[in-house]
C-alpha cells in the first residue's frame, strides 16, 4: 500500500501549440506551494492536427486536466462530456478536467471571463455594474469573456469587431444572457462604437500583431478603465494609448492570473490567493524588454 505522502502529484498540464512561452507551469507551481496540494503541471506541445489524440493520451496515462490555450479551445470543448455554462456561452474552453465516465465524463470550463471580471474588480478596484463597456473583437478572447462580463450586471456591452456580421453572431448567442441580467447588448464596426464608455477591453489580437489600438477617436470617459488582454512589451502601446485619451491602462497579466486561480479551484477543490503571484509575475514581466514576450 502506498503512503499517502509518497502518492504520485497530481499531473496538469497546458495544451497548445505554441506553449513554450507559457508562463502557466510557474503560476500554477506558485499556487499549489501556496495552498499544499500535490501538483506536477508541464506543457503540452500538441500537433495542429493531433490536438484530440494527444489530449487523450495525456488523460490515458493518468493526468487529471489540462488547460488548453491556441489554437485548441474549439476542439477542447467539443471533447468534453459535460460543459459548464460559460464554456457553453463561449463555445470555447480553456480547461478540462479529465473526470471518469462514471461520473459523467470530462468537463470543459472556460475560466477566462471570470478571471477578467475578478481581475478588474478585484485587483483594479473599478466596478462593472452600471457601466458601459465597450468589447473590441468578436473571435475566441471576446466569446470567452462575453458571459461572465454580462453576469456583472453593466448597463450596456457594445461588441465591435471589423466584420460586423461576427460581432452580431456573438451578442446573438449572448442575448438571452443579457436580458436575463438586464444589460443592454448590441453589434458594432469598429468605426461607429460612440464615446463616452466607462471600460474598454480589447480582446483584438491588434496589440500582438502590432497593429495599433483598434479605434479611433475619444471613445472614453475621462479615467475610464483600459484594458488589454495582451500583457508584457505587447501591451505597451495599447497602454500608452490609454494614457494619452486620459484613461487608466491595465495589460491582461491579472486576467491570466486570475483564470489559472479559477481553473486551480476546479480541479483542486481550493482558490489560491492570487496577490502574490502576480505581484511576483508583474515585477517579471514589467522588466523585459521592448520586443520580447
């Protein structure tokens, strides 16, 4: 028999391709030192056509989930078993956890809007509720925070991406959500979003491609909050840019702390303090350099 203290740790991993930057092994080493669970977490280096099978194997061979990251969170979620609300709003997941058939099979989550809404009320103090938003994009980031941003209760979302159409097909799926919450939800180009929001998320992938911020114009409140996904060097232009129409710049570094926090609890039972982590993650990131992830 096996002494409980000798037990193999719990096996996670991030799935993706590419996965070699991911800073997620060191969060979640951070958050099982920090809570005294057993966790071995590593990357998950998946081919572009290979995604199922490897993640199969990988459960196989005894992990109990993985979170899963580009250009996976479709597939993710159309191997689970079972889908939480959020993951079914997004059609899209970032975690699994590998339960046994007899318990209903795995489950898919999409923890990244819950990181968002935590992160900007919690580390950045600033409130949802009542508020107009703006969400640039309408791909996977957008669809993933969509849900749990409505379930914050602002007065009014407005979605805007290049191709309309695709923002429409997203408040679409959304709407009976946002009437549920009453919160005001419409489509938009990016060139007819209206001034005057409290928050701006940009979910584009403008800041990673080095395209600039996505609209134009003084589409803010005076210290409105500006967030992007994006974090690191990638984000300093957005962040400059929030700074010269007046607003409070925030990079997607709390975001991503904070999903691995929602992902951690679903698969261990136990939300970790996040403070110091991110503390520690933004001392890092903060002192690379311009070009570098």
């Amino acid at each position: 028999m096996t002494h409980p203290d000798l037990a193999a740790p719990a096996r996670y991993a991030v799935a993706g391709n590419p996965v070699e930057h991911s800073r997620s092994p060191a969060i979640h080493a951070l958050f099982a030192q920090a809570t005294g669970q057993s966790v071995d977490y590593g990357r998950l280096l998946c081919p572009l056509d290979g995604f199922a099978t490897t993640i199969r194997a990988f459960a196989a061979d005894g992990a109990q989930g993985c979170n899963v990251t580009v250009p996976f969170k479709f597939e993710a979620f159309e191997l689970a078993a079972r889908r939480t609300r959020r993951a079914e709003l997004a059609q899209a997941a970032n975690t699994l956890r590998f339960d046994p058939t007899a318990q209903g099979g795995w489950l898919a989550d999409n923890t990244d809007g819950a990181g968002l809404v935590r992160d900007i009320t919690v580390n950045a103090g600033v409130t949802l509720t009542g508020q107009r938003v703006l969400l640039l994009g309408a791909g996977g980031a957008s669809a993933g925070v969509l849900g749990p941003l409505i379930e914050s209760r602002p007065a009014e979302i407005v979605v805007a991406n290049r191709t309309v159409d695709k923002a429409k097909d997203l408040v679409a799926r959304h709407q009976a959500w946002a009437d549920e919450h009453g919160v005001a939800l419409r489509a938009s180009t990016l060139a007819d979003v209206g001034t005057g929001y409290d928050v701006l998320i940009n979910g584009t992938a403008a800041s990673l491609s080095g395209g600039g911020v996505p609209v134009q114009g003084p589409v803010l409140k005076a210290g409105a909050l500006a967030l992007d996904m994006m974090y690191g060097p990638a984000a300093r232009p957005f962040l400059r840019w929030a700074q010269a129409q007046g607003a409070n710049g925030r990079d997607g570094l709390g975001m991503l702390v904070e999903q691995a926090a929602e992902s951690f609890a679903l698969w261990r039972g136990v939300r970790p303090d996040t403070a110091s982590v991110l503390a520690s993650l933004r001392a890092e990131v903060d002192a690379l350099p311009d070009g570098t992830h």
